[in-house]
C-alpha cells in the first residue's frame, strides 16, 4: 500500500509550459538530436512524440505488451538500434510499467531511461514511487491530469549532474504571453464552472469547436516538422504555477479519492460487455483513467453520449489523434505495433477525478452493466 503521507512532492523548480517540453528539455540535456533515436511506445499521444521531434530526433515506436497498456520489453529489446540514445517509459493510466524487465535492456544497451509520468504521481511499483527509477522524469499538470492547472508540465531529474544541465538550459525559458496566459486561466476557469460528469459531452464538443477555432489552446497543434516551435522555449507561468503548488497540497485527498472510485467500478462493474485492465502485481495503482475493454468501442461510445454518461476514447490510435496517413508525421509505421493498434481500437476510459462523486460512479456503473 501507498502511505500516501508520505507524498510529499519536490519538485524541483522546473516548470515547462507543457510537459512535452519537459520532455524537450530532458532529452537535449542528455545531448540528443538530429540522428538519434528516442524509443516510446505506441499506445500514446502526439506530445510524446512531439517533444522527441523538437529535438530533431526520430520516435522509434515500440509496441505494448499483449495485454496491457505500457512498454512491452521484449519488443523493445528486439527494435532498438545503435542510433537509440534513451527510452522514455510512460505509466498508462498511472498503471506503472513493467520496470524491471525494462530495465534490464536499458541496462544491457546502456541507455538512460526518462519515466512519463503524465498519469501519475503516486502509483508506485515493487514499493518504489514511479518517476524514481529512471534518470528523470516529466509531468503534465493540463486538463486530462491527475493535478490540472490548465497547462503545465515539470520536469524531475534523479542524477545530479543532468539536473544542472536541465537548469542552466532552464535559465534561458521564458514565461509565456500575457495574453496566452489569460487564455489559459479562462479556459481553466470556465471549464470549472461548465463540467460536471453529466455534461461531458457537451463541454468536450464546445472546447473542441473552440480549439478548432482557435480560441482555445487545443492540446494538439498541427505536427510541427521545421524547427522548433515557441512552446519549447517557454516555462510555465508564475499564476499556474502557484495554482499546482496548492493544489499539491491536497494530493493525498485526490489519490484517495481515485482510488475510491477505482474500486467502486472494480467491485461493481459487472457485465460481459467489458473487461477490466490487468494491474501487475506488486503495484498500487492510483488511476488518472479507469480503463476498460470493449469489443464494440464505437458503440458504446455512441450510447454513452446518448445516455450522457462521461467516457473518454483515449487512446484511439497509436498516436492519439493521429491516424492512416498523418501516422508517417511523426514516422508510426502503419501494422508496426499491433498491440497498440489493437488496444486503440477496444479501450474506452471512465473518469476518476475528484468531481466524481460516487452517485455518478454508480450512475456510470448502472449504464454498463444494463446494456444489452
Ligand atoms: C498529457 C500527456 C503528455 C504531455 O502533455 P502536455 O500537453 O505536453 O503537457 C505526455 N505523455 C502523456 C502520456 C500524456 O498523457
């Protein structure tokens, strides 16, 4: 079990503008660029890659285990090549990776491993908190995330020597706009007042609208292939800033509310319609998302709305939102990770965060086991 008072966040006073650029940061602190190779698994979003690329180093995709969300370690020991400088290891849904294994090819091949602990600051695995194995680790504070800001990302550096690297490059960030800035605090804020687990549906039509539109910061910008884009010179503004650090505060009550409602869908959802994620053993799971199976995605989906009842599609792609032939922007091989093709096309999430309370848990609940 977690002693979740025992979390206790240092971060250490590295706020990117997002976490791809924590990532960014990260990966030229460790000398990496044009030539180079950064293997993450498929079964993600286009920030990933998008932070490899800024660098001017190509994803190599590695594909997920046959029955899980994250890193399958055989693959990537068969699909790393000399070009590969480091792997970046992503805890799924706060689902922790399978580290050891992992960690034994990084080993063997000598090359560094960056944790994406974009779902999770708190699960941990064989006792250990995610983010602590490799030699850093990013986060993301934006609007799918366990701590949402509006948008935001840090960066956690275990070795010394890199940690000084990322800071002394760190020095010359800026902080965004006042303009973007006031774009990010009103969309934070009147997401706030829209959202609650009933109107799901609607909100996430109206921010998509305005993100197409432009009038919101939309997490995906078309997939920047010259040079780099601003973002990955910024930090995270000061006003955002100071909103994670109060909210860190009340990190325990957060994990324990997740973890509530994760063990109310565990324990009550009960249908033939869906099946529940595996969680390695010796894991605690604190869960961003709850994940379940299905093998008519589509329609299940469709009736989720028509019942107004929240759930997410992510990760519908390999590279979330990409798809057919946008995947060669960020070089995803079409048929290259099957698992990862296969587990976009039947995952569906249920939310855990703090504005579920249980009657809407139960609400979910009820939806799923009454379908016929
Ligand atoms: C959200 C997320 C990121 C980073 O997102 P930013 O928008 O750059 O903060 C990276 N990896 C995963 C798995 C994510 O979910």
């Amino acid at each position: 079990m977690v002693d979740n008072e025992t979390i206790t966040f240092n971060f250490q006073g590295l706020f990117f503008y997002r976490g791809r650029v924590a990532l960014y940061a990260i990966l030229k602190a460790l000398g990496i660029g044009p030539a180079d190779e950064v293997a993450i698994q498929a079964f993600t979003c286009l920030a990933v890659p998008e932070g490899v690329m800024a660098t001017g180093a190509r994803p190599l995709w590695i594909d997920i285990e046959p029955n899980g969300f994250n890193m399958d370690a055989k693959d990537l020991d068969r699909k790393l090549t000399p070009n590969t400088k480091a792997i970046v290891v992503q805890h799924t849904y706060g689902i922790p990776a399978a580290m050891d294994e992992i960690e034994k090819v990084a080993r063997a091949h000598n090359l560094p491993i960056i944790e994406d602990c974009c779902h999770t600051l708190a699960s941990t695995y064989r006792g250990r908190r995610v983010g602590t194995f490799g030699v850093a680790a990013f986060y993301s504070f934006e609007w799918g995330k366990p701590v949402a800001v509006g948008i935001g990302g840090a960066a956690v550096i275990n070795d010394d020597e890199l940690r000084q690297r990322v800071a002394n490059a760190y020095q010359h960030y800026t902080f965004p706009g006042f303009k973007r800035t006031l774009r990010i605090q009103l969309q934070y804020h009147a997401f706030r007042l829209l959202y609650r687990p009933s109107l799901y549906w609607p909100v996430r039509t109206l921010f998509h609208t305005l993100g197409n539109l432009g009038l919101a910061e939309s997490n995906y910008n078309p997939v920047n292939t010259n040079g780099i884009a601003e973002d990955f010179r910024l930090r995270m503004a000061p006003v955002l800033q100071k909103r994670l650090h109060k909210k860190l505060q009340r990190l325990k009550s957060l994990n324990q509310h997740s973890q509530k409602i994760s063990a109310y869908y565990q324990e009550h959802i009960q249908t033939g319609a869906v099946v529940h994620p595996p969680v390695p053993a010796d894991a605690h799971v604190i869960f961003a998302r709850y994940p379940l199976i299905t093998h008519d995605k589509r329609k299940l989906l469709l009736e989720a709305q028509k019942a107004n009842v929240e759930m997410a599609d992510w990760y519908a792609t390999p590279v979330h939102p990409l798809s057919g032939e946008s995947l060669s922007l960020v070089h995803y091989a079409q048929g290259s990770c099957p698992n990862a093709e296969k587990r976009g096309r039947e995952v569906i999430t249920l939310p855990t965060h703090f504005n579920v309370r249980e009657k809407d848990a139960e609400r979910i609940t009820n939806f799923l086991n009454n379908l016929r």
